[in-house]
C-alpha cells in the first residue's frame, strides 16, 4: 500500500451490509479520498479521511453550472483473497480528457491510481465475497469556488468513495427490453457527450423516466442532428452480432469512450471475429432483423460487463433479437471479462492490478 497519502481512520466504523442485501450504490463504506485544488496551489492536501458529508458554500460553482465528472470502476475480491482492480490507468485517463473538456485540472495519473488503491485498501474488508459482487469506486471532480460568474472556477474538490455493490445478474443472466429513443437526444457532436460528466446525466432523466412508464427499462440514444444513427444505451455502449462479424457504433464525438467497449473490441478479435466500428443506422438493425441476419445485440458498461438485449422497441415496430435468449457471444464475453476480473483466469493483456 502507498504510504505517501495520510489516513485519518473513523472512530465509528459502521456495520456492513451482509452480501444478500447488497444494491447499487446504496451502502458506502467508512472512508473517502479527498484533495483539493486552487488556481495558485493546483492539487493539494490529499488524504483518506472517514466518509462523511463535504462542506460547500451554495455559492459553489458546481451547484450552478454543473462543472462536475466523475467515473466509475470496480474492485474485485480474488480466490487468493487479493484486491484487484481492472485497467485503471484507463480511467485516469478518461477523467483526464473530461476534466480537459469541462476547463477542469488535470489530476496526474499516478496520484489517481495510488488514491484508488490507498482507499480501497483502507477499506479492504468492504470487498464482498460473494459471487458476483464487487466494490464500486466513484471517483468525482466539482468546481467548488464560491462565484456565480459563468466562466471555469478557480478552486475543486476530487473525492472518491466506495460502496459494496451486489451481483448484477443474481438470478443468472436478465436480458433487457429497451426502447430506441426518437423524440430526445443525449449528446451531439462537439457537444459533451464523450465526457463523463453529470449533466449528460441530468438531461437523460426525462427519457429513462417515460421508458420506464413505457416497460423499457433502458433507452437506446439515436445521434442528435438526423436521429438516424445509434449512439449507446443509457450508461452502457452497445454492439451488435451481425453475419458473424461484432459491429458497435465508432467513437463519433458524442458517445462515451468506454472501458469495457475497449476490453470486449480486444477480446473479440483474439477469438478471431471481426470487429467492425462504423456507424450503424436503426434501420440497418431493423432490416438486418427482418433478414435474420441480426444475431445479437449487448450493452457493455462497468455495472453489468455484458448487457444482453432481448427487445428493441422502434416507434410501432418491435424487434425480438435472438429469441429473447443471451446469445453465445455475449455470454462468452460475459464470462471472459468477469473470470479475468476477479483472477479466475490468466490476464494475457495485463489488465488487472493488484492492491496490496
Ligand atoms: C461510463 C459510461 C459508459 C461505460 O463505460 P465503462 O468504462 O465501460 O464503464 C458508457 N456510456 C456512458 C454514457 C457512460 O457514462
């Protein structure tokens, strides 16, 4: 473990949920990174400290003008009992292009990686062990200068926290209906769509909100100038199995970056399939579809590695895709990702990074 980074330890550390209760980011565990940064002093004062609330003026840019990012990893409990991460440096450097996109300082890479692993070794017994389940790691930037001028603040914090999460498929695979969005959009090009920023968030909420009243339980997003091109589900990228070759929506600007994307694009390849990134236009998977050359189609994102979909919902038309059943390559990779994660088998790219 790093040592270079102070820990204040809680004096109160809290009971831990026991495995079977555990949700998505409901419980949070006893400690949280923190540092703060200032236009004279840049990154300064970082340290472990017990979770607890931040202090904020209501003056405090971020509450305004939402100057925030965030991302999201995962550490995992091996069969040796070792805490292990999953292409971090990938995160570091994703928070690093959304800092640069929203006029957010830069956080230097190794200071993110040795936080991380600082953190969740402080917090190691919060690693569950059951089946499935994993430590979720939320690292976040807000603009915290007191000043209600629109233009990039002058002063941030960086926090991190952690929370035990629950096995995303507990009852084995849960394929997903989802309903193609063609009245909102998410993102445009030149937008901030490819940064992992909470706005993206705030302004997909009145989507997901009528999907859900609708029965969908995610929205695909269509590109927002002709409402044509398929972007990426919710939190997840997507990718389809059409005529034996692995097809996803290239990186256009206006869609997010994603660290399982990557993985899966890598894995798809050493098993000898085609990966094809181009854009991909709705009609071309309804039609594909109908031809029955539309073999499957996933979401993949950090929370569920592999999103199968079983239903998309187009204005009157609905396409069943694969029966309603997980296709051969989404469980595949589903397994894959997962074992290579958790250290249950060999990691030939060196993905994985261990805590100590
Ligand atoms: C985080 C995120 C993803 C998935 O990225 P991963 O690095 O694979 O977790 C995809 N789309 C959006 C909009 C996201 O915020």
């Amino acid at each position: 473990m790093p040592t270079t980074i102070p820990l204040t330890r809680t004096t109160h550390p809290k009971a831990k949920p026991r495995d079977e209760e555990l949700s998505f980011g409901k419980f949070f565990t006893d400690h949280m990174f923190l540092m703060e940064a200032t236009a004279d002093q840049g990154w300064h004062n970082p340290r472990v400290v017990p979770y607890g609330p931040l202090s904020l003026d209501p003056s405090a840019a971020v509450l305004h003008y939402s100057q925030e990012i965030f991302e999201g990893l995962k550490a995992y409990r091996s069969p040796r009992d070792t805490i292990l991460l999953f292409r971090p440096d990938k995160n570091a450097a994703r928070l690093n292009r959304s800092a640069a996109r929203m006029c957010m300082p830069a956080v230097d890479e190794p200071l993110f990686l040795d936080a991380i692993k600082t953190v969740v070794a402080t917090d190691r017994d919060w690693v569950p062990r059951a089946a499935g389940t994993s430590l979720y790691i939320r690292p976040a930037m807000i603009a915290t200068e007191p000043f209600l001028g629109v233009r990039p603040a002058q002063a941030y914090s960086f926090f991190i926290i952690l929370c035990p999460v629950g096995a995303y498929y507990a009852e084995g695979f849960n394929p997903v209906k989802i309903l193609v969005e063609d009245h909102y959009v998410r993102a445009v090009k030149g937008g901030t769509g490819d940064a992992k920023t909470g706005g993206n968030y705030a302004s997909s909420l009145a989507s997901a909100e009528e999907a859900h009243h609708k029965g969908y339980s995610q929205v695909l997003w269509l590109d927002g100038v002709e409402r044509k091109y398929i972007e990426e589900v919710g939190s997840m990228n997507i990718a389809f199995v059409i005529d034996n070759e692995f097809v996803t929506p290239a990186l256009s600007g206006s869609i997010l970056d994603g660290v399982t994307r990557d993985t899966t694009k890598q894995l798809v390849k050493d098993w000898g399939i085609r990966v094809v990134e181009r854009p991909i236009t709705i009609d071309e998977v309804l039609t594909a579809s109908r031809n029955g050359r539309l073999q499957e189609a996933f979401g993949m994102g950090t929370a569920a590695v592999i999103s199968p979909v079983s239903e998309l919902a187009y204005k009157d038309a609905k396409l069943a895709i694969g029966n309603g059943e997980v296709g051969p390559l989404a469980q595949r990779l589903f397994d894959e990702i997962s074992n290579i994660q958790r250290g249950l088998k060999p990691d030939p790219h060196g993905w994985v990074v261990e805590i100590r």
